[in-house]
C-alpha cells in the first residue's frame, strides 16, 4: 500500500507540472495568434486603404476628363473609354499622358460688389 501512495504522489506532481505546462503553452499560443491577427489586421487595414485611394483616383480622374478641355470630342471619348474599361491603371495613365493632352477652361470670377449703402 505504501508503494501505490508513492505513486500517486509523484503521479499527482508530474500531473501539475504537466498542467501548468500546457497552460504556458495555451497562453503562448493565445500571445502568437493575438500578434498574427494583428498583422493580418494591419495588412487588411492597409489593403482597404489602398482600395479606397485607388477608386478616389478613378472617380477624380473621370470628373477631370468631363471638366478638361481636349482639341476634339473623340480625344474626350477615347479617355473616357481608357478611364472605364482599364480601372485604375487607365486613371494612371490619364494622369501622367492625358492631363497634358487638355487645358482647364478659365472662369473669370466676377468683381467683387460695394457694400450696400443705407
């Protein structure tokens, strides 16, 4: 009898050791995914604001082709066609080629009025 309460004791001590290692385990684990959604976080973070960039890129360069003066209308159209059917590639290329193709229309401002006199 004293043999098997030998065994229960060192039993019951490998039993913790083993416990308290598994939980070391659990919380390093717990630690490395934290940390790796972190960085997946981070990269979908950055992933969405490139997105965003790219299709305020677009619309901008879209609106710049409806309000750009061109020589001729199928200068316009074929921008136009580049800017939709390409994306956000075609949006690059409109802004280092097509810009320099047009000219911003000038608005005269009109004068400034005198203050009314009472």
């Amino acid at each position: 009898m004293g043999a098997s309460a030998g065994n229960m004791c060192s039993g019951g001590t490998l039993s913790v050791h083993t416990e308290v290692h598994f939980a070391t385990m659990e919380a390093i684990g717990a630690l490395i995914g934290l940390l790796s959604f972190g960085a997946f976080g981070v990269l979908w973070l950055l992933m969405f604001a490139f997105i965003i960039a790219v299709m305020v890129l677009w619309v901008w360069m879209l609106v710049d082709v409806g309000r750009r003066q061109f020589t001729d209308d199928n200068t316009r159209l074929m921008w136009v066609l580049i800017i939709v059917l390409a994306g956000w590639i075609g949006a690059i290329i409109y802004y280092f080629v097509g810009r320099k193709q047009g000219y911003m229309p000038v608005t005269e401002a009109s004068p400034p009025q005198p203050p009314a006199v009472q």
